[in-house]
C-alpha cells in the first residue's frame, strides 16, 4: 500500500478534497517511463474540492430550501463494474460509467491509493487524467484517473448486455490499470451493477461567492443520498468551508457521516444479485 500524504480539511461534516491534475506528494516515479519522467511529480494543491453529505431523512428539506426543482436538475444513470464479492474495490480499483442526459457519456478508471508523486509526468498531459486527494470521516485515501468520452448508446448497450464491459475502457486506461494497479482484470468475470439514478443542480451560490453544485443519487428501492460541494483555492478553503458549513446550517441541515455513495450504491446493487 502506497502511503497518503497531502492538504486535507475535515471540519464538521465537511469533506475537503484538494485537487489540481495533481495531488501535493512527492515520491518514486512507477511504470514503464522516459528519462523526463524520472523526476519527481510534484503538483502544487492550488484547488481543494469542498463535499458535504446531507442526512437522508432531510434531503427533501435540503432541495426545497435550496429552491430546486427537479426538471433543471441534469440527469444521469451511474454504473459500476466489478465482480459479485467486489474484488477490485477492495483492490482499489473503481470502474464506472456515466450516461449523461443531453451530454457526453464517459467511462472513468480510478485507483486508489495513488499518490500524483508515483505516476509518470505523461500521465499528466492526457485528457481526462488527475489526481485528488479524498478524505472522509475515518479514511483518506489519494486517488488518479482517467476519464474517457463514449459513443451515444455505448453504456446502455452495455447495461443491456449487447456489448462486452472491456470495449468501454480505452487502451489508456487499461494501460493505467497494469501499470498502477498491477491488474489486468477479466473482463468475463465483471457484473454491471447500476444504474444509479443522479440528479445534479450547478447554481451560483450569493453566500458563498461561486458554483454550488448538488448531486443526489436515488437507488432502485428509493434510497437516496445527497451531497453538496464547492471549489476554493487552497489558501481561501478554510474560509469556503465555515461559509458552506454556516449556508447549511442556515438552512436547518444537518451534515451525516458514513458511507460513501459509491460504496453504498455497491453494496446495494451486488445484494441485488445475489
């Protein structure tokens, strides 16, 4: 296991990520590299991602404080890949799809923990590639990838099982896989599990001065789970945070702990099959 490193924040119920195509870490260079990329990645955290996750039983009140309603919310049906006892979750390894209403659809690998400091500079020149540093109430875990654009339909004919999971994952990503996460999965073996049925709002927020954007996931039994999140500068973050810690608590929400909607929203859909 790779050691985590890096500008976290955790106040309250507030989730801090710091992210800039690059976590703050310095370390060995890993995978097949040129010379260039020998020398140490080290990416200074200028962003810091702020996440906020509401309490299930208020996400109603949530919405109607926020005055938003669901026909301009963007819509998308999120899947996830992996086997029934979840192997490369616990692995590290995160395989999703995105099926965005109006937009392009993309396929995203993600590993984790992976430091910016371990990956080749390359890496760091490709679309869609960057890396974060994720930080909850009992874990921090630094975390790359590297999202994709899919053709329209690709997801879904996947989903309905007329195309194989493998041909969502780009030759790139696979590489990313065998190269950082040492695997090379079976593609055989993989279950889609999904969708989750997201709704995301994006307003500009007067309180705090930028973008808010809310993203509820809605699972096949009604479930759901809320989570508000901003971006800062790092040197500005502290401040974000007790200016989107005061806009929630003005709104009389409470901030909940546990788990995360990924896990969640995994563990949900294999009971399902099983």
């Amino acid at each position: 296991m790779r050691s985590n490193s890096g500008l976290v924040l955790f106040l309250g119920g507030l989730l801090l990520v710091v992210s800039s195509g690059g976590c703050i870490a310095d370390g060995p260079s890993t995978g097949e590299q040129s010379v260039e990329d020998v020398t140490a990645v080290k990416r200074p955290a200028s962003r810091v991602e702020i996440k906020l996750t509401v309490a299930s039983e208020q996400i109603d009140h949530a919405l109607d404080a926020l005055e938003l309603a669901e026909q301009d919310a963007e819509q998308r049906d999120v899947f996830f890949y992996d086997t029934l006892e979840l192997d490369l979750y616990a692995s590290g390894v995160i395989l999703r799809g995105r099926n965005i209403h109006g937009d392009d659809d993309e396929s995203t690998v993600k590993i984790r923990p992976l430091l910016a400091g371990d990956v080749a500079k390359s890496w760091f020149k490709r679309d869609g590639f960057k890396c974060e540093l994720d930080r909850t109430a009992s874990d921090t875990v630094s975390a790359c990838s590297l999202t994709v654009v899919q053709g329209e339909d690709e997801i879904e004919d996947v989903a309905a099982g007329d195309r194989s999971i493998e041909k969502l994952f780009s030759s790139e990503q696979e590489s990313l896989l065998e190269i950082y996460a040492d695997l090379d999965p079976d593609w055989g073996d993989l279950e889609v599990l999904g969708p989750v049925d997201a709704s995301v709002w994006k307003l500009e927020s007067p309180e705090l001065d930028r973008e808010l954007v809310v993203e509820r996931w809605t699972l096949p039994d009604g479930s759901a789970l809320l989570e508000l999140s901003v971006r800062a500068d790092a040197d500005e973050a502290d401040a974000i945070a007790d200016e989107l810690d005061a806009l929630v608590e003005s709104l009389g929400v409470d901030a909940a702990g546990g788990e995360t909607k990924t896990k969640a929203a995994l563990t949900y859909f294999v009971g399902s099959l099983l």
